[in-house]
C-alpha cells in the first residue's frame, strides 16, 4: 500500500490547462519553439479527450432531468470547440516555422483555445469537484494516469 494519495483528477486537469494557456502565452508572444509544438501535439489534446470524452460523460451521468439538458448544451459546446482546435491545430503547426504563417488564424486559434480552458475550469471543473461521486473521480483518476 502506498503513503501518498491519489492524485486528484480535476487538479490535474487544472494543472495541465495552467501549462496549455502558459505555452499559449509562448505561442501569442511569437515565441514558439519545439516544446510548445510538442505540447499542443500531445499532451493538450489528450487533456481536451480527458475533459470531453471522461469527464463530461461521467457528469451528465450524475445529473437528471432538466439539469442534465442544461449541461448537454454546455458539454456540447466544448466537445465542438474540442473538435475546432483539433482540426485547425495542423495548419496552424505548419505554419508556424515556415513563412506563410497567418497571424490572424493563429491569434484566432489562441483565443478560442483561451475561452474553451475559461469555460472548463470556471464552469465545468467546479461543477464536477461538487456533483462527482467517488467512484465517478476514480475513473477520471485512471483515465488521466493513462498514457
């Protein structure tokens, strides 16, 4: 048995979206570098699939009625910015070590990653921290250790 506790889930998530907007800020200050591609390559869609694939089933799942419609719409609207980021996310790579780059379509991208992370963590994690049971945060625990 282990002395340490487990890792909280929605800290996690919260961490890892501190360290999206930080290589953000990289990205909005015309500073890229390989570590803020690497990050958007990997590990901030895994954490978009965490939060929409994970974490919202599980809270529409503990909802019911009029609620639960409520936070369908809410849930949906990020798994359709999820979708968004993801599919502009290649040219907006490509673009940013070649000359063409497009400083509006990157500004664009970056403001509307911004909002999605505003929306998760002002809205939809406090609502999980109160509305998740433990078993509900166990599974959220797992799928975010999951490489």
């Amino acid at each position: 048995m282990s002395d340490h506790p487990a890792p909280d889930p929605i800290a996690i998530l919260l961490q890892g979206h501190a360290l999206t907007r930080a290589r953000l800020q990289d990205l909005a200050a015309g500073a890229p570098d390989a570590d803020a591609a690497a990050w958007f390559d990997g590990p901030a869609p895994a954490q978009r699939r965490l939060l929409t694939g994970t974490l919202c089933p599980a809270l529409i799942e503990s909802m019911a009625g009029s609620d639960a419609v409520c936070l369908k719409g809410m849930t949906q609207g990020l798994a359709e910015q999820d979708t968004s980021l993801g599919r502009r996310w290649p040219g907006i790579r490509a673009a940013l070590g070649g000359h063409d780059a497009d400083p509006a379509a990157l500004a664009a991208w970056i403001e509307d990653y911004r909002a999605y992370l505003r929306c998760a963590d002002e809205e939809l994690l406090p609502m999980a921290e109160r509305l998740l049971d433990d078993q509900a945060l166990e599974q959220l625990r797992i799928a975010a250790a999951a490489p």
